[in-house]
C-alpha cells in the first residue's frame, strides 16, 4: 500500500486510545445480531425463502417473510423491503407521495433536507416534473438551532402557523452534506412526541434514517416515528444487498406506501423477488457487524485527521449515531486528494482516480471514491462530496475494518498535515 511509517504509527496510536470506544461499539453489534438471529429463527427461516418468483411475484413467501422480518428487526408494526426500490430518494420519495395530499403541508424540522430531495419536493418552483409541490403540496422547513439540535420554539411557530394543515413532519436523522450533528434515537423520540402531541390534525412523522441502522440499541420506529426509510445500499444491506430500500412503521402509513409502491387496491401483494431474497437476508444477517465495522473506521479517520489538523465532525471520542465521518478540507484540491486516496485502496477500481462530475440530482459537481462490488454502495467504504466551500469530504462505510483503516491512512498520506 506504500503507507508511511508515520501515519501507520498513528493508527496504531489512535486504536490504542479509541480501544474502550470499539469495545462498545462491538457491544450494540452483538446485542443486535442476538435481536435479529431470535427473529430469524421465530419467522423460520430456511432455504425455500430463496427461491425466485417473476412476473406478479404471487404467493413468494420468501418476499413476505422479509417484509415482516424488517418490520420486527426494525421495531415497527409492519414493512417492506423491497429491490424494486432503487436507492434512498426512491424510498423517500415513495414514502411522500404515499401520506401527502393536494393541500398539505410538508413540514421538515431539521433544515432543509438531502440535496438530491430538493426537486422531489419542488422546494426551488412547480416546474412541471411532478413534484410535491407539481402536485399542491406546500413544502416549509425549520432550521436546527444553534446547537444543532431541533429548535422546538422555531418549530412550535411552524405548527401554529400551519394550523390544521400539516400532514407530514418530515426529520432527516443524518447530516446530508450539511455539517450539522447527527440526531439520535432520543432526540427523534423527543422530535416526534412534541409533534404528537401539539398537533391535533391527523399527521405522519416521517423519519429518513440513511445512514443511522444499527449503531444504537434501538430503532426509532419504536419510538414516536410512523414511516421511517432507508436503502439497503447502505447500513441494513450489510453490503450485500445488490440494491432496494426498506419503509417501516404503522400499518395505516406502511399500507399508503404500499399503494404508492404498486398502484392502489394492490399495494404489497405483488412484486416479483428475481432472486434477491437470499441477498436481503444474508445483507439484513450481516448489517449489524458491519455497521460496527464502519463506525469503527470512523473514529480512526476523525483520529487520525484531527491530529494532522483538519477539523472533523463528529470528533474522534463523540458517541456516533450514525456511520458518517466528515473532514473539513477547505479547498477542491484536498477535497478531490482525500476521495483519491480511499479509492486508491478499495477492492474494486483503485486504479481508477476520482474527478469531479456533474452527478444527477445535485447542484454542484460533486467527486466521488465508490471502488464498491456494489454500484452506489456507501456502506462499502466511500468518500464523496459536493465542490463547493468549505470543501468538506463526507465518507461512510468499510465492510472489513482492516481494508478500511488501510484506506484512512492511504487517504490521510495524500492529504498531509494541514498547512
């Protein structure tokens, strides 16, 4: 890998400091993969749940038991985990448009959200590709407060000024590109429990947990949240789901998604497996180890780049509750030299040197390191970020923590100490 000795001395040093903070963090992955083995085996589990079916997919019981798998694994009364859905936004999207109504109001409590959302909403003008706003839905946002946590005055201000109109409180658990704190499942608990209980219309807390599965003991479906979404590229696809994406909650809010999924007076009765249902399962059986796996890389990169001076978020010993590292570069060239450096060792194309591109759904170019068996997957390790100030790289993921402690070293070589 022609690593230096220098910065293999301080990943060593950094292990060694972060040892009790991975001890825990093994701690979550064994008490999860208990949860999640009593449920395989309660939902009986066996090779006939791998078979393929085409065409309407009737009758796959394999497509079934997953569905309720991911609700029980994830705390919910019901769900859905499906490859026909193909990426978070797809997810998200389908989740919207499932609960919102001409006349609604969408109300996002923690800023505006991930970038590629922005015209699914229609936040910019009704252009006439059928977004929510396409479709008269009104879309409004609170800003996180100044402590980047949920500003409960700004929001109590929302509400009343949307009285009897907001259908959806939509919280996005995660930082996006934004450098804002990750939420945990207390704080959503606390997000959603404030809008039930203020809002007396009938309403849907909307959670996108991207990038939040498994790093608590908990998910917050248990908690408050009535739709909560996410890709199977990403934690609970354990890296081995080929795509897909999962919608759980209550059964009313799962049931409008599943209508929204297929088409009314369907919903989640069809949908041909094509033989993914060995990988959703062998990803869902994987998801908590390698979630810890990537945690685990998280702290050793926010270690080793804070002590070469740049500024990360979250810091090296902060309890994480989500998988996302951020490392503030402060221009393009060390931004593009960072995402270079974790390609540079990944299984896949590390021959191949990330540039900046114009990727669809964002506003900026954006340069991207994705060496993944995966197309896409941000659970097997990845780097990306938008070419805008501050120029902050944004990596998650790391299937086996020795590649991707390799990776954050090759990275932090190309990067230096910041001058």
């Amino acid at each position: 890998m022609n690593i230096s000795d220098n910065t293999r001395a301080l990943a060593l040093k950094a292990e060694a400091e972060l040892r009790d903070i991975f001890a825990k963090i093994d701690e979550v992955s064994r008490y999860r993969t208990e949860k999640l083995l009593d449920i395989y085996r309660e939902n009986r589990v066996s090779e006939g749940l791998f078979a393929a079916s085409t065409g309407y997919g009737y009758g796959d019981r394999g497509r079934d038991t997953i569905d309720k798998i991911c609700a029980e694994v994830m705390g919910a009364e019901a769900g859905f985990m499906r490859p026909s859905i193909l990426c978070g936004t797809h997810a998200i999207t389908i989740g919207l448009f499932a609960l919102l109504r001409p006349g609604d109001v969408m109300l996002s409590i923690t800023g505006a959200p991930y970038d590629t959302l922005h015209s699914v909403i229609g936040m910019d003008r009704a252009d006439g590709t059928g977004s929510l706003v396409d479709f008269g839905v009104e879309y409004d946002d609170v800003p996180l407060g100044a402590d980047g946590g949920i500003d409960y005055e700004a929001v109590a201000a929302a509400f009343e000024k949307h009285k009897g109109r907001i259908e959806v409180v939509f919280i996005q658990r995660s930082k996006g590109y934004m450098d804002r704190k990750t939420l945990s499942v207390a704080e959503i608990a606390e997000a959603a429990e404030f809008a039930h209980s203020r809002l007396e219309n009938e309403h849907f807390v909307v959670l996108d947990n991207c990038y939040g599965e498994f790093t608590e003991k908990t998910e917050p479906c248990s908690c408050g949240v009535d739709l909560m979404i996410g890709s199977l590229i990403k934690n609970p696809g354990g890296g081995l789901a080929d795509v897909g994406g999962y919608l759980v909650g209550t059964q009313k809010a799962v049931d409008l998604a599943g209508y929204r999924l297929t088409c009314p007076g369907v919903g989640l009765e069809v949908g041909a497996s094509l033989g993914q249902n060995r990988n959703l399962l062998r990803g869902l059986f994987y998801a908590p180890h390698t979630t810890a796996e990537a945690l685990k890389t998280a702290h050793l990169a926010a270690y080793i780049f804070n002590e070469l001076g740049y500024e990360v978020n979250p810091g090296p010993f902060e309890k994480r509750h989500d998988i996302i590292q951020t490392v503030k570069l402060e221009t393009g060239a060390g931004l593009v030299e960072f995402c270079r450096g974790i390609q540079s060792a990944s299984p896949v194309d590390a021959f191949v040197s990330p540039e900046p591109w114009e990727m669809p759904g964002y506003d900026d170019e954006v340069v991207m390191a994705a060496g993944a068996f995966v197309g896409g997957s941000t659970m097997e390790l990845s780097a990306d970020g938008p070419m805008r100030d501050p120029y902050i790289a944004f990596m998650q993921g790391g299937l086996t923590y020795e590649s991707a402690r390799l990776a954050v070293m090759a990275a932090a070589d190309r990067c230096g100490k910041k001058q």
